[in-house]
C-alpha cells in the first residue's frame, strides 16, 4: 500500500500486486485498476479496517508531515 506526499485528490491510496495495481478512494471505495480477486478482497478488509487511518494520513500528507504506519492484515 502506497499514498504519495504530491498526489491529486480525492483521498486515495494505491496497492501492488506483482504486475497488478489499484487505486482505491478513501472516501467512496471506488476502485480503478486491476487485481486478482482474492488480493483485492484482502485489501478492500485491509481498507474497512482503516479507513479513518488512511484519511488522517493523507491530511497528514497534504501537510508534508510524517505519515503514521498503519497495521497490515493479519
């Protein structure tokens, strides 16, 4: 998972799998990409579960500050 300090809105962030890649809006869920089905369903659990993480880093990256590490999926 991946969030950029001079990204273009809206809130997202993007993930990597092998040769695959998607970008995921923090606010909406919508998804642009492709990923195989069983690592996007880890990642879309992966998002539920931080959400309110994910945005206080993308302000925290708007500011240029110091993003906080956020758990992986276990």
């Amino acid at each position: 998972m991946r969030m950029y300090y001079r990204d273009h809105a809206p809130p997202h962030f993007h993930a990597e799998y092998g040769e695959y890649e998607v970008t995921i809006d923090i606010l909406t869920g919508v998804i642009t990409g492709h990923f195989p089905k069983r690592a996007l369903k880890a990642v879309l659990e992966w998002y539920e579960l931080h959400k309110d993480e994910l945005l206080q880093d993308w302000k925290l990256a708007e500011q240029r500050e110091p993003l906080e590490p956020i758990q992986p999926l276990e």
